[in-house]
C-alpha cells in the first residue's frame, strides 16, 4: 500500500480484530436454550409471502383500488418528509 505505515496499518487491524474463542468453542452445544428460533423465522417467512399474495391479488382484481392504496401512503409519506422538514428548520 502506497503511503500507508505498515505497522500503524497493522495496529488499526489488531485493534479490530475478533476476540479469541476458547478451544472447544467449535463443539456444538445443543441444548434447547442455544438453538436459534427457527419457528419465528419460519412464521415471518410465511406471513411475508401471504402478504406479497395479497398485494399481488388486490393489483389483479382491483387494480384502481391498488393505486388508490399506493397513491394514499405516498401522500401520507409525503406529508410526514413535509411535517419533519418543518420540525428541523425550526430548531
């Protein structure tokens, strides 16, 4: 690296670096209390593609009404950027 102190670049490295795990960190404990949440993850899954579903539904049967919803939280954002702009050029 062209202009840059190898030791203060090594330094920034070690200053950052992982802390060191214990040698049997690499055995598997699994208990119930360590193993990661799956059914949530799997109910989120399942919820997210019922709801693209749904929102593809409603654009194929009621296309006008979609945009009416679309339209109606583009304002509604719309209207929160105008009501922040206002809070901070009052400060």
């Amino acid at each position: 690296m062209l202009g840059v102190d190898h030791h203060v670049y090594m330094s920034c490295q070690e200053a950052h670096a992982p802390p060191v795990m214990p040698a049997d960190a690499h055995r598997a404990d699994h208990s119930p209390r360590n193993t990661p949440p799956q059914g949530g993850l799997m109910l989120t899954s399942i919820i997210g593609w019922a709801l693209a579903a749904f929102a593809v539904y409603f654009l194929l049967t009621d296309p006008a009404g979609a945009a009416g919803v679309a339209h109606s939280a583009l304002d509604g954002l719309q209207h929160a950027g105008n009501q922040l702009s206002q809070f901070a050029s009052r400060l």
